[in-house]
C-alpha cells in the first residue's frame, strides 16, 4: 500500500495512508481535496513529477503514481 502525500499553498499537507493508487480514480482523490483545501473540483489541477493528473476517471496509478511508498503530488487551484 502506499501514502500519497499533496502540497498546496502554505497548508499543511494533505495525505492519505494505505491507499492502492490503482484503486481509486484521479476524480475521487479531487473530491477528498475538495474539502482539505476549498478548492473546487474544477479549479483543481494536480502534478506529478511534473505530468497533471488530468483525466478524473483513470487510476492516479495509470500516472506511473506509485503503488508503494510516499508520492508527493502539488495541487494548484483556482476558485471563482
């Protein structure tokens, strides 16, 4: 299992613990953000070792995110 790990901004950084990054969808991991950093959805752009994480219907996984160990991603937003 891994731990993903998300910056954004001067927060303290979001994480998740024993999670399969193929188990779950880019869109689902947005909706945990959601609440976390008050950014919506649709404002959210997520990266990777520079690659955003763009299609909310693939596995963070199919990102090459790790299935094991700690990925470190960066949330950027925007809200309206």
């Amino acid at each position: 299992m891994a731990t993903i790990t998300v910056t954004f901004q001067k927060l303290v950084p979001f994480t998740l613990t024993d999670v399969d990054p193929a188990a779950m969808t880019v869109g689902e991991l947005k909706g945990q953000l959601e609440a976390w950093s008050h950014v919506p959805v649709v404002g959210q752009k997520l990266l990777f070792k520079g690659i955003s994480l763009a299609d909310a219907s693939k596995p963070p996984a199919e990102y090459s995110v790790p299935a094991t160990g700690t990925a470190k991603l960066l949330l950027m937003g925007f809200t309206s």
